[in-house]
C-alpha cells in the first residue's frame, strides 16, 4: 500500500532543493495564498486568505494516510473531549498557517524554489502514482489535480528551507559558534543506577558509602539497576552529547565532581544514582587526538540540535505575532 505523504516526501529527498535568488516560485504552485479569492474564506492569516476548497484539498492530503494505517474507525475515536474529525480538522488549519508564514518568512529573505525543481518533481510523483488506482481515484474524488500538487510540493520545499536557513544562520553566527564550543562541555560518560523508587536506592546507597568496605559501583548496577541494557555493562551509558539525556540527569552529570555518586535524581524512568566518569571540552577532545572527522560529526550535530531549538522558537514568534481568523461557521458547514 502506497501512502501519499511518503511518497511526496521521497521524490523531493530525490529531487533536491536550492535556494533561488528570484521570485520564480510562486509560478511552481499556481495561485498563492494571496492570489486566494476572498469569497468561501475559511482562514485569514495576517490578511492572506485560504478558502474552504483549499482546506478541504489539504485535508484529503493529509487524511489519506491516516485512515489507511488506522482504519475507518479511527474518525469515531476521541481524545479530550474532541473527535479525531475534529483533530484532524484543527492540525489542517494550523498546518495552513505555518505553510503561510513560512512562506512570508522566506519570500522577505528572497528565498524561493525553482519552478523547475517543482516540475521535475511533480514528473517523478506522477510517475510513482500512475499505476495506483486507489490513489488517483482519491484523487479525482477530493479534486486534487496537479496545480494542487505543485502547491503542495512547494509547501514541503519551503519547509525544508526555513529549516535549512536558520541553521545556515546559526553556523555562521561567530557569537552562538562561542556559546557553544568555548569553555562548554561537549559530551560526558556516565554509570548510573536506575530503581523504580527512591527508598530502593537506600540500600544501594548504604553499600556505595560503607567507610569500610565500599562496593563498586559497577557491580552495583549489575545487581540493582533496572536498565537492563546498562545493567550488564555496570551501569556504563557511554559517552553522550550534551542535550540528549533528560534535563535533571544532565543538569547532575555535568555538575559533579568526577568519580564521585551523585544524590538521587529523578527522571521520568525513575530514580538514578550517577556516577561521571569524563567529561569534556571541544579543547579536550582535539588534545585527546580525536580524528578531526570525529571532531566535526560531534560539532555539526551539536549545531543541529540548537538549530532545531532556534527554528522552534523562531517559528513560534512568528505565530506568536501572526493575526489569524477562522472562520468557523464555515468549517461547521464540513
């Protein structure tokens, strides 16, 4: 079973994208959003308007896989009060929103996709779908034709471009490139105990602390730890990156002195004893001898991770800002 989505997003990966110094894009998707007749407004978004046929095409878009992994029945399903109808319903407009002000975003920053790059990638979708009855049929029956599909695959470039572009920006950014290499912790090796509850850790604790006869933390963790793929390695995560454990291990693990057993700490997965066995700086790692190429993975994927961040809250000031009318008597209308 062919889904659409997957298949839309699998031609552009084939495609490529660029950035374009002209304003050529806007023929790759027919009318834009400010070409929209004002007539059957369903969503205004700072004056752009979306009409009820648009919604109702993007709708069918983005439905079609989801009724076929969950079944028809999915739609009598509710969550909060709300039906998955009208889950579904509200995801579309905010999805209409988002595509809007992207849109916006880049134009001012004059940054557009091909018309041709669009062509081409319609070419190769049709070719994908040609032989699928099943789709084309959907396709037929919800009115989606290939002037929706290029508007549709133009959404999806601009996606991949507002992404692409704040994380251009923030790797050029000599001042972020400081706050995140200079004097900061890069990754951190730790062991940890995990338990289900905290009075678990008394015991553990007691033994770890006899002034005597301390136990190893290791054997420790092979013991108690319920983590079953650190347990066996006595406790032992490996080296991490910075931002990628939950915020209360983290915050321990890089506040520590190394060697020592930290206080209990709770995360979602329960109560943790951490034990820090490195740490280190960008500085660290090129004195280690780290092959460079090892270097520069661990730096482009710390700049990812605060690229995907920026290009949250970037995306969030602009809905923030962003004035939007629903029109719901006519969506009560569906």
């Amino acid at each position: 079973m062919k889904k659409i989505l997957i298949l839309i997003l699998g031609v552009l990966l084939l495609v490529g994208c660029s950035k374009n110094e002209s304003n050529n894009g806007n023929d790759a998707n027919g009318p834009s959003l400010v070409q929209e007749e004002a007539k059957n407004v369903l969503v205004d978004v700072n004056g752009k308007p979306v009409t009820i046929e648009t919604y109702q095409k993007y709708y069918a878009m983005q439905s079609y896989d989801f009724e076929k992994e969950y079944g028809e029945s999915v739609w009598n399903l509710e969550e909060n009060g709300k039906s998955m109808r009208e889950i579904r319903q509200e995801q579309t407009i905010e999805y209409l929103v988002k595509i809007s002000l992207i849109e916006d975003y880049l134009t001012q920053k004059n940054i557009n996709v091909d018309a041709s790059v669009i062509d081409t990638a319609l070419r190769k979708y049709q070719d994908s779908i040609k032989n699928d009855d099943e789709i084309n049929a959907y396709f037929k029956e919800n009115n989606i034709d290939d002037d929706f599909l290029k508007r549709f695959l133009k959404d999806q470039y601009y996606i991949s471009l507002f992404n692409q572009s704040i994380y251009e920006e923030v790797s050029q950014d000599d001042a972020v490139m400081h706050d995140l290499f200079d004097d900061q912790y890069i990754r951190y090796k730790t062991r940890h105990i995990l338990v289900e509850k905290k009075e678990d850790l008394d015991e553990i604790l007691a033994q770890l602390n006899d002034e005597e006869n301390p136990a190893d933390f290791s054997d420790m963790a092979r013991l108690y730890s319920i983590h079953s793929t650190s347990a066996v390695t006595g406790g032992d995560l490996g080296y991490r990156l910075v931002g990628s454990m939950p915020k209360a291990y983290e915050d321990v693990a890089l506040s520590i002195e190394p060697y020592t057993v930290s206080e209990p700490v709770e995360t979602e997965f329960g109560f943790h004893l951490i034990f820090v066995d490195d740490r280190q700086m960008l500085s660290d790692m090129i004195e280690s001898g780290m092959p460079e190429e090892e270097i520069e993975s661990y730096k482009a994927e710390i700049i990812k991770k605060y690229a995907t961040s920026e290009t949250t809250k970037v995306y969030n000031t602009l809905r923030s800002e962003a004035v939007v009318k629903i029109n719901e008597a006519l969506l009560n209308e569906e």
